[in-house]
C-alpha cells in the first residue's frame, strides 16, 4: 500500500511541477490552485510513504516519477522536444526508479 502511495504521489509532482509552469510566477489563479493542492497532496503522500519505505529510496522513486511525467507531459503537450539523448537519459531514469522498488 505505501508504494502505491508512493507511486500516487510521484505522479503528482508532475501535476504540480507542470501546474507551476503553467501559473506564469502565480500571475494565473487555477494553475496556481492545481500547483497548491496537488503539492499538498504530492508531499503528504511522500511523508507517508517514508513512514515505511526508506527515506532515500522513497525520495529517489518519487522524483524520479515526477521528472519522467513532467518530461512526458511537456512532449506532449510540445513544450520540449525529445532527443536521442533524451530518450536514453529518460530510459535509464525509469530502470533505476524500477530498480530501487526491486531491490527495497
């Protein structure tokens, strides 16, 4: 259950980490809203997460969630255009969160 948590709260950094861009500086009131809750939501499900999964590791698993959606959603949504690098970089990031749930 705390994974899934985890998991639940690693998705929603990307909710609030696009949310942030989407404010313009906090000068657009719903992007604001949706980067004030789902931050809230996002960090409350991280700190449950640490009451049983280890401090690293379910930090490691939860940015790397939220840095993989964030990529995701600015490709499509055209904000950011995908290299070669890119998609290697993006790979290994997901591996290694995959890699931290196998081996905890």
């Amino acid at each position: 259950m705390y994974w899934v948590i985890l998991v639940v709260s690693g998705m929603l950094e990307a909710v609030w980490a696009s949310a942030l861009s989407a404010s313009n500086g906090f000068r657009r009131l719903w992007p604001s809203v949706l980067f004030v809750v789902s931050v809230v939501a996002s960090m409350g499900g991280l700190a449950i997460a640490m009451s049983a999964i280890p401090t690293g590791t379910a930090y490691a698993v939860w940015v790397g969630i939220g840095a993989t959606l964030t990529v995701v959603w600015a490709l499509v949504t055209k904000k950011e255009r995908l290299t070669a690098g890119g998609i290697c970089f993006l790979a290994l990031l997901v591996v290694s969160v995959i890699g931290l749930k196998v081996v905890s």
